[in-house]
C-alpha cells in the first residue's frame, strides 16, 4: 500500500521507495524518508497529503506519496 491509501493518523513503517530518480531519493533521505523508518499520515490533501517523519512535517505531492510504499 502507499500512503495515498494509507489511514490518517496512524503510524506506518516505510517498506521501500519506488523511483528510479536518485534526486528524489536523496531527497527523501534527506527527510528521513527510507526503508524501516515510521512515517505517520497527517492528513490527505487533494493534491498529496502532510505526513510526519521524525520530528518535522511535511507536505508531499501525489507522485511522491504514491512512490513511498508503506
């Protein structure tokens, strides 16, 4: 499941990230966006959704929340 289909509010643990762009994966790195990490739904956006990873929130697009497997 990815987070576009994942529950608000409860805490998930990130499986894998499917994007063959290694910008984006640095990028998500840079967040704490990896394997094993916990990444909780905030809310659902029409145009992505607010997640929490770590001690920051942050607003990610549909493409990046489809991308991130949960």
């Amino acid at each position: 499941m990815n987070l576009r289909q994942a529950e608000e509010g409860k805490e998930y643990i990130i499986r894998q990230i499917e994007t063959d762009d290694e910008e984006l994966n640095a990028f998500l790195f840079s967040l704490g966006c990896y394997s094993g990490e916990a990444i909780t739904v905030i809310a659902h956006r029409k145009s992505g959704c607010t997640v929490s990873i770590k001690d920051g929130r942050y607003n990610i697009d549909s493409f990046l929340a489809e991308a991130i497997i949960v």
